[in-house]
DNA sequence: AAACTCATGTAAAGTGTTACATGATTAT
DNA sequence: ATAATCATGTAACACTTTACATGAGTTT
C-alpha cells in the first residue's frame, strides 16, 4: 500500500503528470520504492477518484497535471506518522544461505564470497553516489541519511559475507530429515 | 519465484504433507521466506503438475506427503547454484525518511529514534535466539550464519537511526519543487 | 460430548511485472 | 522527413494475503 503514499508524497512537493511522476520514481526513489508506469497511471486514477489528488492542468498531448488535496495532504502525513513501517519480509539470499548444507563446503564458500563481492560493489557504487548529495535542502539532508545507510548495509554485508565463508569447514555434508533450526 | 524453490528445498530434507511443509516454513523460514496456507497447497499441486514431487505416501483426513523427484532434486541445485539471489527493492522505512522534511525536526528525531528503538529490540530478540542453534549439524551451522547477519543488521540499522537522528538540526523546512536528490 | 489438532482445498482482492497499443509534439 | 521524446492508457499474467469452507481423527 506504500506506492500510493509515495505518489501523494512526491505530488506533495508539487504537481506532476503521470509521466513526470515516473521519472521522479526512476530517478529519486528506484532503490527505495520503485515503480513501473502502469502503476503509477492505475494509481493517479484511484487516488484522483478517492479525492486525494485533482487533475491541476491540462497540457499538450493529453498530458494531465495532478496536484495533492487537502485530504490528500492530511492522508500522507497520517501514514508518515502513524502507520509503522513494515520491516523487509523477503530476503531471496538469506533463503539460499538457509539451504547452502545441501552443498559442498567449496561451492557454499564460493556463493558467500561472491555475495561479499556483490556487497562490496554496491558498496563503492553508493560512495560514487556521495556527491549528488551535496547541499543544504531538506532533500539534500535526508538524502544523505539514506545514503548512508547503504553504505553501512552493504558495508555490514560484506563483512558478515566474508566472515560466513571463513566459517565454513570441510566435513559432513547434509543432516537429512529432524527438525530445524530458525534462520534469523 | 522463490517460494517454490522454498518448498523443493525442504522437501529435498525430507518428506512432508502441505500441513508438515506449513510448519516447516512457520518455524525455519518466517524471516527469510514466509508462506501462506493457501500459497502451500497450491505450490504442492503446480510442482507435481511439473514432475517436480510425487505424492509419496498417503494417510488419515486425505492426508497426502510430497517426496521431491530426481527432476525437482536437479532443478532445486540449478536455483541454488545458477540462479543470482535478488536483492530486496522496497524498503518501508526508508521511504518514509525520504519524505521526513516535510516534518518538523523534533518529529522526524522522535521517528528514526523509534526506529532506532524497533532495531534494538529486535536485536535483542534474535540474540535470545542464539542457544537455538547450537550444536553442529549443518543446518545449526548455516541457521547461526543467518542469525549473525540478522544480528549485524539490526545492530547497524539501530545506530545508523540513532546517527541520523542527530544529523537533524532544527532550521528552514521542505525545500519545495525542483530536482531532486536520489535515495541511495 | 466437546474441544482440539490434523488436513485439505477454493475464492476474492490487492499488488506488481511485462507487454501491448496508440498518438501528439518537438528537435534534427 | 525522420527520429526522439512526451504522454496516455489497457491487458494478461504472476504472486501474496485474507477469508471462506469442510471434514476426519484424537484427546480430555
């Protein structure tokens, strides 16, 4: 239900059309919440009829401005303080860490190493990115907070990757059918 | 496109019934993959359409267990082994930070603090999971790889939140429209 | 007998991805 | 003229969540 809330929140800077609104997604918001054009235009509409949004201007080539209500305002800045956050429910490399027994001791170590290669990049891409964040706008500010977040995700990452790979020894593979330990 | 390599991966343990797979997924991989009823048994069904299971044994209340084939064993290693995990593309939180200039300072100090609180707390519950998984079968020795990056994760998460709240300095509010920065 | 656990499945609604389809305006 | 960009929308498919629906066997 965020995609919604990031549209108000990018239309409550100021009004866009649908197809501004994609490269605002694109370009401010791909690594955090991205979205693909149907969704945004499906999304103008809905929120357009739940009165959240009214169409502001009307341009060449169809083109359609949207701007935020009133209620569409009080909307947003209720989910910015009132709805807690879902934590990332998903996590595609930690469901292969949870089964690298069924491999062996080599390759499971071979797959940690290259997440850590994986992380470290990202890790140098993201210091690449240091310098757009430069400035004092608000947008400057809380850029720069999620940016470094990143760094120290992927920093975290790697080492945890490196360290894991370091504790994989040779010797008995696979336990076979008992009960399960948890994967944190 | 996980979730059925989830289920190949726990069926090549052992066999089981949808109501054993269920389990299997409440208890081992709630935090990595999690998997609904329904989501379940219709799996079960598609992957023995494929070749993937068989039903291997029947019993009481219809009760019906899943072996994993030859084929399904080939496929679960081709995942494992070729497949690139995907990093995770949405993040809840982060969104939120990105639009916390439009909050008064002393709002958006008392979110990341919560959510500084949240981390820390939730580092706390999975370092009381630690004596779970002691001992050293290999699903000991990868279920402690996973809890130890969920240990470093939330440890970083926290103090990154407790460093970005005093990044926040009461002055001029939301910047209005222009370009905006990425977040990383 | 009642309550609990085991055990299966379907349906509907929401969300997300990919592909299809069209056309106007502007720049070269 | 041609190509690039602007600009909109729909359709089909995949995945996830929540709720509905049913009944057999076991324990107290």
């Amino acid at each position: 239900m965020s995609l919604r809330h990031a549209a108000l929140g990018l239309l409550a800077e100021c009004p866009a059309s649908g197809y501004d609104l994609l490269k605002l997604f694109d370009v401010s918001l791909a690594n955090v919440w991205p979205a693909t054009q149907s969704q945004v235009y499906g999304e103008l509409g809905r929120l357009t009829d739940a009165g959240w949004l009214t169409v502001s201007a009307e341009g060449p080539r169809g083109r359609k401005e949207y701007a935020i209500t009133e209620a569409g305002l009080a909307e947003f800045h209720r989910w910015l303080t009132e709805v807690e956050p879902a934590p990332p429910r998903r996590n595609d490399m930690l469901l292969r860490v949870f089964f690298l027994g069924r491999l062996p001791p080599a390759q499971a170590r071979a797959f940690l190493l290259r997440q850590a290669r994986i992380a470290a990049e990202e890790h140098e891409n993201l210091e690449a990115l240091k310098p757009v964040t430069q400035g004092d706008g608000s947008l400057a500010v809380y850029g720069r907070l999620a940016l470094e977040r990143g760094l120290r995700m992927t920093a975290t990452q790697r080492d945890w990757a490196v360290w894991a790979a370091a504790q994989i020894t040779d010797g008995a593979p696979g336990a076979g059918c008992s009960d399960a330990a948890p994967a944190g």
